[in-house]
C-alpha cells in the first residue's frame, strides 16, 4: 500500500541522513562507525521496505523483501554492539557479539532459501505479505533477545546515571521503544495473524529521538550539522519557491520574450539571491539555534577583552572564575596555578569545590603530564572512551584513578593552561546545572578562552613577582645599608679605639723618656750640682739617644695618625725663605761639625707667600737637610727655593752618597712596601721620608728625588702649589 | 715671684718639674690628681696651672671644666702639658680654655720654664 510505502522510505531515509551524518562527524571513532552501519542496516530496511510495497509483481515483492530483510537481520546485533559501545559495557559483554553475529551471518546465508520467507501471498490489503519460515522463528527470538537485553542495559543505565547522561539515555530509549515496536508490529502478518503493522509510522521517531539525543551528547554532536542542513534546506526551499513564482509570471509573458531568456534571468536571479538568503537564515539561526552558543560567545570574547586590562592575579583570577561560572551556569569552577620554583598546584581561585578536592586531581604529576603530552583539555565525558583505547596498563589505572576522582568531586572538564607547551595552571570545571554537556563548540570556546587566560594570568603572576621582587630588593637594600652603617659606626669605634691605643702607647713610652731627658738635660746644665768634665760627653751622648727614642716615638705616632687620617694640618701663611733660613740656623752645628758647607740660595726677589702648615713644612725640609749631611761625607749641600708658574720648587741638593735606581723607588716608601721597604728604613734612612712625602701629599704638593747613582750625589725636590 | 700648681700624677716627673722651676726662681705648688689640684686652686690661687690630661679618676680636660665652675679661680691661665697626642683631646682642651698644649717630650724642662716665663710676661705686661 502506498501510505506503508512512503512511510517506509520516510523510515529509510531518515536513518540514512542520521547515518551519513554521524559517521562523517568522526570517521574514526569506533561508536561513530558501528552507529552509521546500523543505520545503513536500518536504511536498507526502510528503502527495501518501500520499494517492496511498490512492487507490482511477486518476483519484485521477493526480491525486494529479501533486500530488506539484509537490513534488519543486523539491525539487532548492530544495535546491541552500538550500545554497548554507548554504555561502555564493551569489553564486559563483547564476547556475546561473536555469537550474534554469527547467528546472524547463519540468517543471511540461509535467505535466500525459503527457510526465512516462505512465500508471498497477499494478506489483508497488502498483495505481497511473506510469510513466515522455520528460520524466522528463530530470527523473533534473536530479535528479541539481542534488542531486548540492549534496552535493559539502556534502562539498567538510564537508573544508574545522573544529570544530561540520563537525558541522553531517555531519549534513546523512547527511540528504541519506537523502533523495536515498529519491527514486532511487522512480524504478526508473518504469521497470518491478523494485526497492521502501524508501528511502521513511528518508525522514523527513532532515527529522529535518535539524533535529539545524540546532539546532545558531545561525541556525536551533530547539532551544528543537523543546524547547517536546515539552512541549507530553508535556503533552498525559499529559492525554489521564488523561481517558481518567476517561471509562473514568466509564462505570462512567455509571448513577449523567448523563454530560454526568461529561464535564463530566472537561473541569475536564483544565484545571486542565494547568498543573502542564506546567510540571513544562518544568522537567525545562530541567534536562535544556537542560541546559547552565540550568548557564551558574546560573553566570552567579552571577557577575553577584559583579561587584557586587568593586571591584578587575585582581581583576575575571580574574573575569569566568576564569569565562567556564571555565562556557563555552572556549579562549580576553579583556577589552580602552578608555582614557578617547585612546579607544585595551589588554589588561586575557587567557587563551588570543597578546597582539598580542587587540588586532590593534581595530587600527583599523573594528569599534568597526560594534558602536557595529549595539548588537550580533559572531559570526564571522553574518559571511558579515551581509557578504552589507552594500551598501557599503568596508564590506564591512572586515567581510571582520575576518572573516579573526577566523579566524585564533580569535576567535569579540566582545562590546561599552557605556557610555551607546558603547564602553568588549570581551570577545573563542573557540570553545568541544566544538566547539559559540553558541546564541541563549547570545548573550543574555552580553549581560545584557556590561553588568553593563562597569558593573562602569567603576566599578573609576573607583575606580582616583579612586585615583589622590588619590594624585597627595596627590603634587602636597607638591610644592607643599615649593615653597612652599623659596620660603619663599628668601624668607627675601631678607628678610635686605635687612634686613642696608639695615643695611649705613645704616652706610656714617651713618660720614662720625658723623665731621662729632662733628668739629663738639667744634670748637664748644673741643677744638680757642678758636672765632672769628663761626665758631659757621656751624659750627650746618653741626651742624644733619649731624643733619638723620643724622635722614633714621635715617628711612629705621626704615621699612625696620618695612616688613621687623623693628621692636621694647620695652614696659615708664611715664608718659605723664612722657614729655610730657619733651618739652616738649625743645622749649622751639625753642618760644621761635620765639615760641610751649607749654601742656601735665597732667591733675590722675595717668593709669595703660601698657605701651609709651617711647622711641618719645616720639619719637611729639615728632615731633607738632615738626611743630605748624614749621608755626605764631604763637599756641600745646596738648597734653592724657585717660583714656577703656581708652584714653588725647593730644592736640596748633596755632594754624597746618592741613590741607586733600586734605592730611588723605594726611597719615600717607609716600610708599608714589604721588605725591601724594611730593610731600607732599617738601614737608618728612618721614617722620616715616609712622613715627608705624606706631609707634602697633605699640601696637595709632590716631592722627588734625582741622583746620578752611586757616589754622585742626590737632590730632592718639593713643589708646593702657591693656591 | 710667680706661683705655679703643676697638676701631674706621675712623681718620677712631678718632682723633676718642681725642681726646675723652683731653680728658676718659682714658687711651686703640686697636685697628684685633678681633685687635689681643684682644692689647691681656690687656696693657692696660683698664676698659671701646668696641667697634665692623663690623671687618676678624672682626667685634665674634666678639670678643665670644673675650674670654670669656680668663679674666683676660672680666670687663671692653663697651659696644657702632657704627653698624651690626641687631637680630639687637644681641640677639647682648646675649647676649655688652655693657652697651649705642650708635648713633655719635646722639650727639656729649662725649655718649658722659659716658654712659661715668657707666657705669664706677656699677660702681665702686655705690650701697647
């Protein structure tokens, strides 16, 4: 009859689209490719149905019910090995497949006899109705029991599941109800007994209950594709529609212009008005059908904008956390951030888990390094199916160790954030409340989202780090001030300590000293009594060593003091030749003693006066003078004094011993210049130049020494700046 | 007849001073400590102190500070005497008030005596 054969090529078709559909959406998947073989089955049914309803004669009728009956001998086992797949019941049930398959194999072979289908004879209004052989008996049975067990484990599921898995379940089972029914009504006219098979019209509910509840279900989303097919569709329609409106009007004028012009406008018309059409349906049908994706949308880039501005690790974690959580309607969110030293997990941001179940995922280093290697956000919905196809046993425990704590702390998605392909962090996601699951385009939304995200909150983790490292670099410096100014002021008291140590010392040698000198000095001038003659030379002799000791002692403090900075100098303004005619006053009995002669050349225009300190000056140039008599045996010692531009040069020059090149390096350097030093100052120069040379440095002034070298004599000079 | 108070702990020295300049034609007072030597003060009201830094229990610049306290007496010149090279003590010393700070050891004691002579010359006959 015809309305059963349209309706069984309404059935066949159906199955067919949601067949093709499925199966392109995921070639590989193993659900996707057993679902899309039990539609074909399923379609071969329902278009072999149809045509066999069609059929005029019985060879047709046969022949096009033997092709149906391909059809839905597998359709059992088919869609037993889908659910099973579905409910992940694979490998605890998949031993039953073999058997299936080989009953129906056994079915397939024996179809063509007429063990299946008897004959054809008409029954009730239908002309060609089969009738039942020995193996279609046996076929109800198969039927039955292969489709029957499938909706047990479906409703054995649908009672053990929550939220939109159970969704999914229920709106497979109403299919299955209708497909199942839709067969049983068929087989009693195979037996003569008298009941229409009306299930057929509800036949095509099944691929139709089918594919609302698959769209739902992420792996087989075909939402997007059933969406594209209806604007498709409407686009078309409404094109068809118009041309035909134009051919009618066209027929009108059919007179006035040929109609291949008329088909041929009609033809442009057609295609430039395709494109607007279609895409004023696709932009109903994102605001409409994909209604909820479009909003997210909107709201998500808006976020990805303000992640840009805000800077703040704490202010933008609750962003993203409170949006999310929000645009999505979910029930729990949270944002786990890796420390940079160690690589540990802490909470940075959490709403909705309990504080211990929003780390215990990352516990161990299991799940970083799966996302690491896998690039890929984790959906506790895939994870049956990814364990499934996992090969390593310990992998396999892990992920299942996952899942289950996945389960219970109803996490539903856990979005890596990635910094140059390794893990910065994580977003962990609940369930949605409405119970719905992520689809695809959801899953891409939050990918783009993630690594906004994770540069977003990279950058406020480093301004905070920069921040603090400017806090404790601040920290450290007056740390390290402070320590320097307490070592200062340490240094300080050290400094004094010594300065007062070596005033103390020197007090306490000089007291005996003052004591013999003074003694002595007295003795020799008669406070005592008159002096044996005989006593006086001895008695210098002993005056001369106590001032030696008493010149060493002073020596030693002037070093000190000039070493510990500790020197004054009391400039006022004076006389050079003033303080060298002094000095030669001093000198003359040592001079003629000795028997040299002393020649200071007093310059004829008087030199300008100068700002310096005129007792160490003095002592400066006395100490030259006295060094030059005790190293000249005999000749003469000339001093000069000159102006030269700013300074003024005073130069001693001796008939003596001189320098060698060895003895004018080291000349003015005491002993702070090792041993040769040493050895130098031992040998009787003393310490006296040492001391000169500082006291001229202190006048901002140089003094030197040129000599011909052994036996020819040496000259010092000093120049002293005049400002 | 000029009158000195040598304030110096150390006999060894204190003795050989007083000879000087009881040889030079002085009259002579001594004090072992600055406490002694605030109380010889105000009884022998001398001319000049010579005073040394360095003594027991209080030092000279602590004298220093507790003469001026004493007003018939903080008018007397002192003249600083020690062996003692400090700067810090020689500037205190300046700050006090001593005329001078004279090194022991420089100079024999026939030179300290003619510095002194002509020191108190000078204030008592101060030249137009």
């Amino acid at each position: 009859m015809l309305i059963f054969a349209i309706s069984g090529f309404v059935n066949g078709i159906t199955s067919l689209i949601l067949g093709i559909l499925v199966y392109f959406k995921n070639k590989s998947g193993k659900i996707n490719q057993i679902f899309g073989l039990f539609s074909l089955a399923a379609a071969i049914f329902g278009l072999g149905y149809g045509f066999w309803q069609l059929s005029q004669s019985e060879q047709d009728a046969l022949f096009f019910l033997k092709i149906l009956s391909i059809g839905f001998i597998f359709i059992p086992i088919l869609f037993f090995h889908w659910v099973l797949f579905l409910l992940d019941y694979y490998k605890k049930l998949k031993k039953i497949l073999i058997p299936g398959y080989i009953i129906s194999l056994f079915f397939l072979i024996f179809l063509p006899t007429s063990l299946f289908i008897k004959n054809v004879g008409p029954v009730l209004n239908f002309s060609w109705w089969p009738q039942a052989g020995i193996n279609f008996y046996f076929y109800i049975i198969y039927y039955i029991v292969f489709l029957g067990y499938s909706l047990y484990l479906l409703l054995d599921n649908y009672k053990k599941t929550a939220g939109y898995k159970r969704e999914q379940i229920k709106y497979i089972i109403i299919g299955t109800i209708f497909g199942i029914f839709g067969g049983l009504t068929h087989m009693p006219l195979w037996f003569n007994i008298p009941i229409l098979p009306f299930g057929t019209f509800f036949m095509f509910l099944y691929p139709l209950f089918m594919a609302y509840s698959i769209s739902r279900y992420r792996l087989m989303d075909i939402r997007i594709a059933i969406g594209r097919s209806l604007i498709y569709l409407f686009s078309f329609s409404i094109i068809i529609f118009f041309a035909s409106i134009l051919i009618t009007i066209g027929n009108r004028f059919v007179n006035i212009v040929s109609f291949s012009v008329l088909s041929s406008i009609n033809l442009i018309v057609c295609i430039l008005l395709f494109q607007p059409i279609f895409n004023f349906f696709e932009k109903i049908a994102s605001k409409y059908f994909y209604y909820t994706f479009y909003s997210y949308q909107t709201v998500l880039t808006d976020l990805g904008r303000k992640l840009t501005q805000v800077l703040d690790l704490d202010k933008l974690s609750s962003l993203i956390v409170s949006t999310l959580t929000n645009t999505m309607k979910l029930d729990r969110t949270v944002i786990l951030l890796r420390e940079s030293g160690n690589g540990d997990y802490r909470i940075q941001k959490n709403i909705g888990f309990r504080e211990e179940n929003g780390i215990s995922l990352v516990k161990d280093n299991f799940l970083t390094a799966w996302l690491e290697k896998n690039q890929t956000p984790l959906v506790y919905e895939e994870l049956s199916l990814i364990i499934r196809d996992v090969l390593k046993k310990e992998e396999k425990e892990s992920l299942e160790k996952i899942k289950e704590n996945m389960k219970k702390i109803e996490a539903a998605l856990c979005l890596p954030l990635f910094i140059e392909n390794k893990i910065s962090g994580m977003i962990v996601l609940g369930n949605k409340i409405s119970g719905d699951p992520y689809s695809q385009q959801d899953i891409a939304l939050l990918n783009t989202l993630a690594n906004q995200s994770s540069i977003a909150l990279q950058n406020a983790k480093l301004y905070d780090q920069v921040h603090d490292l400017s806090e404790n670099l601040q920290e450290k410096v007056d740390t390290q001030t402070k320590e320097l100014k307490s070592a200062y002021e340490e240094l300080k008291v050290l400094d004094k300590a010594k300065s007062e140590f070596i005033s103390l010392a020197s007090h306490q040698l000089r007291t005996p000293l003052t004591a013999i000198k003074g003694y002595i000095s007295m003795i020799l001038e008669g406070s005592y009594g008159k002096l044996p003659g005989s006593a006086s030379k001895p008695l210098n002799n002993v005056l001369g060593s106590a001032e030696r000791l008493i010149r060493i002692v002073n020596d030693l403090l002037n070093i000190s003091k000039i070493e510990l900075g500790k020197m004054e100098i009391n400039k006022t303004a004076a006389s050079i030749e003033e303080i060298i005619s002094a000095c030669c006053e001093e000198m003359k009995p040592a001079i003629e003693n000795k028997g040299l002669k002393l020649i200071w050349h007093k310059p004829k225009s008087p030199l300008p006066e100068v700002e310096i300190d005129k007792l160490k000056i003095g002592q400066v140039i006395s100490n030259l003078v006295d060094n030059a008599i005790k190293y000249t045996q005999k000749g003469e010692i000339d001093i000069e004094a000159r102006k030269t531009d700013s300074i003024i040069r005073i130069s001693v020059k001796d008939t003596g011993e001189g320098l060698t090149a060895e003895e004018l390096k080291m000349v003015f350097e005491g002993f702070t210049r090792g041993a040769a030093g040493i050895a130098y100052w031992i040998e009787g120069a003393g310490l006296g130049l040492y001391i000169a040379k500082k006291y001229v440095d202190l006048h901002n002034g140089k003094i030197r020494v040129e000599s011909g070298g052994k036996g020819k004599g040496s000259i010092f000079y000093i120049e002293l700046p005049i400002k | 007849m000029y009158k000195i108070l040598i304030v110096e702990d150390e006999k060894l020295l204190s003795e050989m001073y007083e000879d000087k300049f009881s040889q030079s034609g002085f009259s002579v007072v001594v004090a072992n400590s600055a406490e002694e030597g605030l109380g010889l003060l105000k009884k022998e009201k001398p001319d000049l102190i010579l005073l040394d830094i360095l003594l027991p229990q209080e030092n000279g610049i602590q004298f220093l500070k507790r003469m001026k306290d004493i007003a018939e007496v903080s008018k007397i010149p002192v003249v600083v005497f020690s062996n003692y090279d400090d700067p810090e003590t020689k500037k205190k010393a300046f700050d006090m008030g001593a005329r001078d700070y004279l090194i022991k050891t420089n100079f024999t004691p026939s030179e300290i005596v003619e510095k002194i002579k002509d020191f108190l010359n000078k204030i008592n006959n101060p030249l137009p």
